[in-house]
C-alpha cells in the first residue's frame, strides 16, 4: 500500500512539472506607475523648498481620492487658503520645535512626513464635523482648510494647530514611551469613545475628574498628549485658570502633568514651559506674518539635509 | 496489463490530462500595454481639452433624481493647469479659477483637484447637507469623436453621464443664448408629437425636467439654440436628444430626427400656469359690435361707481384663491373677477369658454355687480364659445389671437397690478 502512495505522489509530482506553461516576457522597460504631469507653479516650487528639503514634508494641497477619506463628502482646499495655512503651520509648529531643539533635525525625524489639505469640513450625518485626523503617525489630514481665517490665529489654533501639536505628541510617545505610571493616575476613569458624551462635549465638567479636555478621557496615551497640546497652545493664564476651576480634578492634572514635564525634558530635551512661551510669542508675531509669500531665493541654494 | 496496474497508469493520466496546460498564444488585441495606452490617453485628452480657443461646454447633472434636471457648466483649460469655470447660475462673464489634473484611474479622470466656488457647487458638503448636493468634480473620459469636439465622460461618484462639447463661441456669448433659449422656452406644458402621436410633458417654473404623466423624468439643458435632453424623448421609440428652435422659433425639432417635434400643449393650460404667476392676457381690440358695446358700457359703469379707478386692462387670467379661470377687469390696482369656465381640447387645439354652472359666490364680484358694473356680465355672455388660436410661438405664449366665428380677439400677456 505504501508503495502505492509513493508512486502516486511522484506521477502526481510528474504531471505538475511538465505543466509547465510558455509565457510571456515581463515589460520590464515601461513602469506600470503613471506619474502625474502636473505643471509646476510658485506653491510647488515654495513647497520644495520650504518643506519636502529642509523636512521630508510633503503638503497634498490637490485633492486626490485616494488620500482623502471616503466615508466623508469632501471637496478640494483652495490654493490660496493651502498656502496661508501652511505658511502658518510651519510658523506655528515646525519652526517652534526648531527653535527649542536648536535645528530642523528634530522635526525632520519625526513628524509626519504628509499634510493633506481638504476643503470642507467631513460633516457626519448627525450634524457634528471632523476638523483634522492623524493616521500612524505619518499623515495628517486637515479639514474645512476653505473656511479658514489667516488672521484669527487664535481659531485656527483650536482648529487646527492643537491637532497638529496633539498627532505629533503621538509620534514622540510612540518613539520613547512614557511612564506607565501615567496612565494608573485616572486608571478605570477612562471611557473610550463615551468621553464626550459622558461629560457633554464639555472640557469644563473633564476638568473637574482631572481630564484636561473630554477627549482625554478616551484612554492614558490621549490624555497624555492632550496635556503636551493644550498646555503649549494656550496662555498661562489659561492653564491657571484651569488649575483654579477644576477643583478636585486641579489635583489630577497636576500629578500628570507632572509626568509628561518630566517625560518631554529628560527623553526629549524639551523644556514645556520654554516651548510654550515659544508658541505663544510665535502666535503673535504669525499676524505680521506674509502667509501668501510665495518667493524662494534664486540665488540662495536651498539647505539640503542629508538623511541620518 | 492486469486491472491492479491499469489503476496505477490510469491516475498519472488523468493528472496529465487535467493538470496539463497550455501553450497558448494569445492574439494581442491591442499592440501596447494599458499602462502606455492610459499614459497615452491621458496626453491625447489634455490635448483636446486645451485646444479649444473658447473652451468646453458640459452637460452637468448633480443627482441621480435628477428632479433638478441639467445645468450649463463651461471650461476653458490652460496648458498651466489652471480652468476658468463658469456656470449658469453665475453672471454670464464671471468665471472662477483653480486647478485641474487628468490622472489615471478606472480611465483617464479629469478632476478639478483644487477648490472652485463654481464647479464644487453641487458637491460642498455642509451641515444641514452633509452630502452635499451629489454634484461630482471628478470624470472619468470614456471617449471622444474623431473631430475632438465631443468627450463622453461618467461622473465618479454619481455615475451620470455628462457629456461635453466644443465651445463655438465665448463662453459669456454662450451664456447670452442659453439665457435667450431659457426666455424662449417658457411654458410648462409641452407636447412631444411625431406624427399622430403625442407625449405631454410637464415641468415646475425654472426647473430644467420635464415629466411625464406616467412620472418619467426627461432632464435637460438649455443650449445656444434650443434644448438638449439627457436621453431620448419621442412616442412609439422614434427619439431624439437634441433639439433645436425651428426657424420662426414656434417650436422645437429634433435635431437627428426632425420627426420629432417639441410645442407648447393648448393655451388654457398655459393660462392657469400665467395666473398662478400673477399674469393675464389683456385684450387689445373688441372686433365685434357686442364686445366692444360690453366694454363701453363697463368703462362707463365703472366710472359712476368708482370715479378714481378707470378701467385700464380686461382680460383672461387663473385665480388661484378662487381656483377657476376668470374674466378679469382691472381698474387702477382693483381686480373685478368673474369666474368662467375653461375646458381644453387638445386634439385640436381649442379650448371653450362657457358660463359657470355654480356661482362664484365672489364677495369681489357681487361688490362690483352691486356697486352697478353689470355690463361684466354681457362681456362674458359676448365671450363664451370655442376657440382656435394662434401665436408667434407656442413656447412662451407672450402673444396671441383667439378666433370664435371670425372674430379674432388679440391678447397680450401683462402683470396684473
């Protein structure tokens, strides 16, 4: 019997080999890849410059299907809005992590390497809206970029710049993780995707169970960059006043906060206090700012960093 | 060979049998790869698109209902990869500006990848509409004809065909005439004919979509000379698309099937629509002894009842409030109704008026009869019969003569104060 077996196996084996078919050569000469032929202008040309050299940024201002999110109704951002606003992002945070790191290194390594712009805001059939989303920590995706105001930097703050801070905040923790004791201090607090109908959409009722905003009460590794976010994008009379309005919760945030001072200043050399000072003295300054200057320096060479 | 040993070869050869492929050369159906025949897609239609001196006009429709019907979108592409976009709802000379791209996807898809107020219109999302209005700035170009005058493309996300066309002229000098057919074609009562055969079609003021009793939605566009509907429209499957003005403009005929013809359906249909507008059709003769007796008489009546109102228009109008038809006598801003009965044969094209059978029970009225303008009433008796009628153009209605017995009553359409 076992003989049998064998010889079926190798007629078996026989057969497939001689199965064997003729085919076609390969085009290994033509790329299956089409590359897009779109003619370059001044926003291209800034942006190289500006931000795919210095950083490894890439800025998708042109709305591709592919990028965007299609669950959502969505349309193009406008060039000109494209450009203020990235004008101000690179302002607001790349060059404030420059300016305390001491060169561009650090935001070369480690932000995210794609900004895709998105005219609208992705509305939600309940009426509620997305105005940014980050995906691992190498993209991220900004909304409604159509409505936005380059004067009201304060709005675009909270719209824009404290999710920027926040998915960036990610990508620091997710490189050197933080004290796990963080996420012991609110422990069985946390309450997934409930948090803001849990406390109403309102960071004022968070605050008082020691979350800084109602999003930070989804899990430990959100309320932690929340803290970084909200403390270096607002004033210290914003967090001072936070601190005195919280009550019992004043407590919380502080033991946390704690942490991630400690965790942003010995892993990272980043001192939050001089980095909030940064960003808000950059906040100011940014309405001075020619957010629709497009002009690069013909005859300057722009500086190349090579990769680490 | 015993049977044990038959079982042996009979496996590797049924193997060999079924296992065994294949030497196929197949016969090259296209002599370059997809990849190059995209590429070179993409090329050939950038080319065509730029090449127009004044651009492209599109078929537009935003939903799958298409209870909206159609709207006129024009593009002029520039080799930088900047559009000019202009749109009906827009002013004729007003176009936006932004970016576009053609890339490769199930096709060559032209996309309009930066924002533009006009063409994102239909597709901006907000939040009482977080869908938007299902308008699509993505096309897929599915073909185009030999002349490059004509592109056949699919929106992305609805799927509805949009077809577009070679601008023969400034887009703002297009716009002009697609306002001038729109004036043209103001009736929502048509009638498609070939032959014998009729098809009525109805459509809501400003809403480009006619529909069938039956509730077959024929969506459309307003071109530089006529209309041009989504897909065919005809009786008994003879069908055209496109239609164009015939040369006294009294109707609209089928371009490839000139068989198919396009007209406005019997006046009195016309005349409840104009009512509901706030207009009348004022008579501007009395061509017989006892007309123009009845007019005299009311003129006179009305100035010893109401010294500051002269009459000024007598007319047909609909009246909504009091829903029937009426002779109307309007002296100053005072209306004097007096409900007539109106019934439409469209076989012929006539319509009747006859006397009322209930009473219109109109405070307005009695007040008038009262106050003594009695002759309202010997118009009327003077009026009712049949009528034939005819007009410049059955499209709009602005103009027309009533016939009864040899006596034509021309009627202008005006507001009612």
């Amino acid at each position: 019997m076992k003989l049998k077996y064998i010889f079926c196996a190798a007629c078996l084996a026989t057969a497939m080999v001689f199965t064997s078919c003729e085919k076609d050569e390969i085009d290994r000469s033509t790329s299956v890849i089409i590359d897009s032929d779109h003619v370059e202008n001044d926003f291209d040309r800034w942006l190289y410059h500006e931000l795919v050299l210095p950083y490894n940024i890439e800025v998708k201002y042109r709305y591709e299907d592919i990028e965007s999110d299609m669950d959502y109704q969505l349309v193009p951002a406008d060039y000109q809005k494209s450009v203020q606003l990235t004008h101000l992002m690179k302002y607001l945070c790349l060059e404030a992590y420059d300016e305390i790191t001491g060169s561009k290194d650090f935001m070369r390594s480690y932000f995210p390497k794609m900004i895709v712009m998105t005219g609208s805001a992705a509305w939600q059939n309940n009426g509620s809206r997305v105005l940014g989303q980050a995906e691992g920590g190498r993209k991220i995706t900004l909304f409604e970029v159509n409505e936005m105001d380059p004067t009201n930097i304060a709005l675009l703050t909270e719209q824009y710049f404290h999710t920027i801070h926040h998915e960036f905040a990610h990508i620091l923790h997710q490189t050197i993780p933080y004290d796990p004791s963080f996420d012991q201090i609110s422990g069985s607090m946390y309450r997934g995707d409930n948090c803001f109908d849990y406390y109403s959409n309102s960071d004022a009722l968070a605050q008082q169970d020691g979350f800084i905003t109602a999003y930070a009460a989804t899990e430990g590794a959100e309320d932690f960059v929340e803290i970084i976010s909200m403390y270096v994008t607002n004033t210290p009379e914003y967090w001072e006043n936070v601190m005195a309005t919280a009550g019992d919760g004043a407590d919380i945030i502080e033991r946390k906060f704690d942490i991630v001072f400690d965790y942003m200043n010995d892993t990272w050399n980043i001192n939050l206090n001089t980095l909030r000072d940064i960003v808000q003295r950059r906040s100011v300054e940014a309405e001075d700012l020619d957010v629709d200057d497009l002009t690069v320096p013909s005859d300057e060479k722009p500086e190349e960093i090579p990769l680490s | 060979m015993n049977r044990k040993n038959m079982k042996y070869w009979a496996l590797p050869l049924v193997c060999l049998v079924m296992l065994q492929s294949c030497f196929k050369e197949d016969e090259e159906y296209w002599d370059e790869s997809a990849t190059i025949r995209l590429e070179n897609a993409i090329q050939d239609y950038r080319s065509v698109l730029v090449n127009s001196e004044y651009g492209w006009v599109m078929d537009f429709y935003p939903d799958q209902t298409f209870t909206e019907g159609g709207y006129v979108y024009t593009m002029k592409f520039e080799e930088d990869g900047n559009v000019a976009v202009g749109y009906e709802l827009a002013a004729p000379t007003d176009t936006r500006t932004s970016m576009y791209s053609i890339e490769g996807g199930e096709g060559p898809v032209l996309t309009f990848d930066t924002y533009n107020e006009y063409m994102h219109h239909f597709a901006n999302p907000s939040q009482q509409n977080y869908e938007g209005r299902g308008g699509d700035y993505e096309f897929v170009l599915q073909r185009r004809n030999d002349a490059g005058d004509y592109i056949k493309t699919l929106g992305r996300k609805s799927k509805n065909h949009m077809p577009m066309y070679k601008l023969t002229m400034p887009a703002s000098d297009y716009y002009a005439a697609v306002d001038a057919a729109e004036a043209m074609v103001d009736n929502p009562n048509m009638i498609v004919k070939v032959g014998d055969g009729m098809l009525p079609l109805e459509k809501e003021s400003g809403v480009k979509a006619f529909v069938t009793e039956d509730e077959m939605v024929y969506p459309f566009v307003y071109t530089d000379q006529g209309i041009r509907f989504r897909e065919g429209v005809g009786v008994g499957g003879v069908k055209d698309s496109v239609f164009v003005f015939s040369s006294n403009h009294d109707q609209l005929v089928g371009v490839n099937c000139p068989d198919v013809t396009i007209m406005g359906d019997n006046f009195g249909f016309y005349l409840q629509y104009a009512g509901q507008l706030g207009y009348m059709y004022s008579f501007t003769n009395y061509p017989s002894s006892e007309l123009q007796a009845a007019y005299d008489n009311m003129v006179q009546q009305c100035s010893v009842a109401y010294p500051n109102h002269p009459i000024n228009k007598v007319g047909f109008s609909f009246d909504t409030s009091l829903n029937t038809y009426v002779l109307l006598v309007q002296s100053g801003t005072r209306s004097l109704l007096y409900g007539i009965g109106l019934t439409i044969n469209r076989d012929n094209n006539t319509f009747t008026i006859s006397k009322l059978e209930t009473s219109l029970n109109n405070d307005n009225c009695n007040r008038y009869m009262e106050a003594g303008v009695a002759a309202i009433e010997d118009l009327a008796n003077a009026l009712y019969g049949e009528y034939a009628y005819s007009t410049p153009s059955t499209l709009n209605y602005n103009e027309i003569d009533i016939q009864k017995g040899g006596i034509a009553l021309n009627c202008q359409k005006v507001s009612i104060n």
